[in-house]
C-alpha cells in the first residue's frame, strides 16, 4: 500500500436475530469505511436495523459451520484491513486510533481485550483476548464451531495487541432463550465432529471434539452440565492429544462451571489441571484465591494473591493486572479482619481507576457506613457504572445500593432509571417505595408500580393492589388493563382479603361483590 494512501477498515460482522442489539454495535463502529453484515436468516427486524447503517448487507444462509459463513462475509470486504466484532459488542475506543495503530503495524494480526460486562459465559473471564483486527489479504477462517483466523498455509496467524483497543461483550437481552439455542446448536456440531473423528480413527480430533462438547454442554442446563463433567475427564484423559492453548480452556470452563455449582473441591482440582497446562500463570492464582475465597480459606486466598504481580500477560498477550481480583480480594481482607485495608484498597481503586470494586461487593463487606463515605469519591463515570452494575446484579442488596446513591444524590435520574429496574423483582412494598422516588422527581412514566402489575409471574393480589395502588395515588391510566387482569386470576377463598386491602389504597375504585 503506497504511503500517501490512507489505509481502509472493514467492519464484518455474521448475524441473526439480533434486533435488541445491533443498532448499538453498529453506532459504536460507523467510522469504518465500511460495515458488512452477513444475515445467517433472521426472521426479526436485524436486517432492516442494519440497513440503516450500511448499503452491504447480505440475505445469506447457515450452514452449520461458523468459518464457512464467516468466510462468506470476508468475501464481501473490500477494506485492507477487517476488525470482526459481535452484534452483541460493542467497539469502545476511537476509531482514529485503531487506524494510527495499524499505520505502523509489524503483524497482520492482532487481539484486542474483550470485556464481558452481560455474558454467563462459563469459558471466558471477564477480560480476555481474541484476534478480532487482521490484513484481509491472504487471511480466511477455518473451524466449524469455535473458529480461528489463518494465514495461506492453514495455520493460525501468530499475532500482536493492540494496546488500548478493546471490545465491550454487552450479553444478549433474550440471553436465556439464545444460549439454549447456541448450547443446542453447538453440541450437534461437536457431537458430529466427534462421531466423525472417532469413525477416522483420528485419536486427535477426538479429544479436541471432545474439550469442544464439554463446552457446549455446560450451557444446556443441569442435566447437561453432568454430561459436560464426564466428557471434560474423557478429554483430559488422553495426554498429548490437546495443546496446552485447549487445556487451559478445558480447564477455564470446568473450573467455572464447579465453582458455579458450589462444587469447590473439583474446581480447585481443575484450577490444578489449568496450572499443569500453564505452570506460570497468574490468572491461575487469582482462580485458586476465588475458590478459597469460597472455602472459607482466606489465607490461602490471599497466599494465593500475593504470588500475582500487579501487572501479568494472559496466554494470548494481552495485558493483565491484579486488580481484576479486587471484589474477591475485598472479602478475604475483610474475613481476616482486615477491613481497614479493605477500605483503603477500595478508595485507592477509585482515586486511580486501577481496578473495578463492585457496589453490591462493597455494600455487604464493609457495611452502609463505609458505603456511604465511598459514595463521594466516585467520578461521574463511576457513578454511573455503579449504577448500572446494580441493575445487572439485580438483588435485594442492589437494590440498597442504589437506595443509598439516590439519598446521596436526590433526583439522579441514571439512579432512579437503574432503580426503577430492580424495585419490581423485590416485591410490592419495594415496587411503591421506589414509585414515590420516580414522581418525586418527575419520573412518574417510569412506574415501578405498573412495571409490577404487569408481571404475570407474580400473585394476582398483589398485582390488583399495585395497579390500583398506581392509579389512585397517581391517575396512571397504563394500570387498568393489568388490574383487570390480576382481578381475573385471583382465587374466590382470596378475593374478601383482596377487596380489604383495595378499600384502603383505592377506596371505591373496585367492586369484588
């Protein structure tokens, strides 16, 4: 490429069904020079979303075969280089800074950190690195489930980082019913590369099936999850038969998927099956700290931290540091009555930005006093990340988090949106509580009360009583049709209780007669 030519980046994405997400990750990459959408058969609106974004995208197919539909994606790119991101993420750094970089690249490929901030991936943590920016000349992808980018002879390019580039894994808004669908699709895949493997004779491909099965059946539910067990032994069993690159991610996802379980004495067995595979890593520690953690073993946790460096490389290069292990770190300080240290750790993480204390972590290990002290050296971005956090948490204890941030700053409105999320899960009495804070402030639209009413999981009473609650205290028309509809489902023997408790939040409102 001649030096007075500015180079061009592709954006190239595959996709389907991803009408809650797209607009996002295609706002966060209009400064590509292009954007290529490859439709694998969307039956939502992801293609009409796309189309607002760019004139290249292709009613394609699916075929089983995550490279192959990939690959026809690449053949639509005309950049000369290609970033690949997910419709679910989202590129977070400056586009004019992705392009400074490549202007001086030594590589052709590169990996750049990926955050997951929604995903209940059990074999990612929640910062890794992937090869997602390479020379689009001579690059193709090859493997049918978790595929890899290669260079002309086959083999996966080696690759530099990108320092200060990094993807945002924001999860799905359907994730439940799109990981059952990916955790059924991927363990046919895996279930046929092994039949086919083992029907070869080809011992290798066996095994790497294999680590791949397990995987896939983690995310299939309980009943899979045993299966997922048994498989991942099978694999480990066969010595020389995986690299060490596929130990580690055996042993990533089974630890995970252990610890999930409350199964602490086999995630520490695979924490040392990770270790066996990746003698010097860090990231091992900082595994072994969290199941101590669990164990009740504080010292060993924090022996276990101790022996991590403040700054480490991951086993794809990327840069790592320490205090990715802050929150657990936080409770075994505290459970060797160490809060002091607890606390300064939290307010010299919040004084440099090294490090991401979460608000639920540290609400319930230093107490709603040191909570509250804390609140004043947020930054406005911290502010907000801890709200949102929050929302994600979703539990009772987040939901006092965000009680407390709104009484440190009344009427904030990213407070009160994150709030009017999680009041409804947490019952009637939280659900109007949090309802007076949004008309205090002018949020009304945002009723927690209606949100409640709405609910069809809940119990019918309790429904009647929040809508009747909505539009008596706040004339919020949007409650009748979800009164009439709790009013339905309520049993006759609760029906005489029912009409008591309406008479007094909505006299003369309803008749049970």
């Amino acid at each position: 490429m001649s030096k007075n030519r500015r180079l061009t980046i592709s954006a190239v994405l595959i996709v389907k069904n991803e009408e809650d997400v797209l607009a996002t990750c295609l706002d966060s990459v209009r400064w590509a020079d292009e954007i290529v959408v490859y439709d694998t058969g969307s039956t939502d609106a992801t293609r009409e979303i796309a189309r607002r974004y760019t004139d290249i995208v292709i009613e394609g197919y699916w075929d089983d075969d995550f490279a192959a539909a990939r690959n026809r994606a690449l053949e639509h790119a005309t950049g000369d280089w290609v970033l690949s991101i997910d419709a679910d993420e989202e590129f977070e750094s400056q586009g004019s800074t992705l392009r400074k970089r490549l202007a001086y690249a030594k590589h052709t490929t590169y990996g750049v950190r990926i955050v997951n901030t929604g995903s209940n991936s059990v074999d990612e943590t929640d910062e890794f690195t992937a090869i997602r920016v390479f020379r689009r000349e001579g690059k193709h992808w090859v493997g049918q489930l978790h595929e890899q980018i290669a260079g002309a002879d086959g083999l996966v390019a080696a690759s530099g980082m990108l320092g200060g580039i990094r993807l945002r894994h924001s999860g799905y808004a359907d994730q439940e019913r799109l990981t059952t669908e990916k955790a059924e699709r991927n363990i046919t895949l895996s279930r046929e590369q092994l039949a086919e493997a083992e029907a070869a004779g080809d011992a290798v491909g066996a095994a790497v099936a294999r680590v791949h099965l397990s995987r896939s059946l983690i995310m299939g539910g309980p009943e899979r999850q045993e299966e997922s067990a048994a498989v991942a032994e099978q694999a480990w069993e066969e010595p020389g038969r995986i690299t060490d690159q596929l130990s580690r991610t055996l042993s990533l996802a089974q630890y995970k998927l252990a610890l999930g379980r409350g199964d602490l004495d086999r995630a520490l067995l695979w924490v040392e099956r990770w270790r066996s595979a990746q003698p010097d890593s860090a990231a091992v520690d900082i595994a072994a700290a969290e199941v101590y953690a669990q164990r009740g073993e504080a010292e060993a946790g924090l022996a276990a931290l101790d022996r991590v460096p403040t700054v480490f490389r991951d086993s794809a290069g990327g840069e790592m540091r320490r205090s990715s292990a802050i929150n657990v770190e936080i409770g075994l300080l505290v459970s060797v009555d160490r809060g002091d240290e607890a606390l300064a750790l939290v307010r010299d993480s919040l004084r440099t930005g090294d490090g991401d204390p979460w608000p639920v972590v540290v609400l319930v290990r230093l107490g709603e006093d040191a909570f509250r002290g804390l609140l004043g050296d947020l930054s406005d971005d911290q502010w907000r990340r801890w709200a949102l956090l929050s929302v994600r948490d979703g539990s009772r204890a987040a939901l006092r988090v965000l009680e407390l941030m709104e009484e440190h700053r009344p009427g904030d409105h990213t407070v009160l949106a994150s709030g009017a999320r999680v009041a409804p899960l947490h019952g009637l009495e939280a659900a109007a509580d949090w309802d007076a804070r949004l008309h205090r402030h002018g949020l009304g639209r945002l009723s927690t009360l209606v949100a409640f009413a709405s609910d069809r999981r809940g119990a019918p009473a309790d429904r009647a009583v929040a809508a009747a609650l909505a539009i008596s205290a706040y004339h919020d028309e949007r409650a009748f049709p979800h009164l009439e509809n709790a009013l339905d489902r309520v049993p006759t023997q609760g029906r005489s209780e029912l009409a008591e408790a309406l008479g007094i939040v909505a006299p003369g409102l309803v008749s049970l007669d």
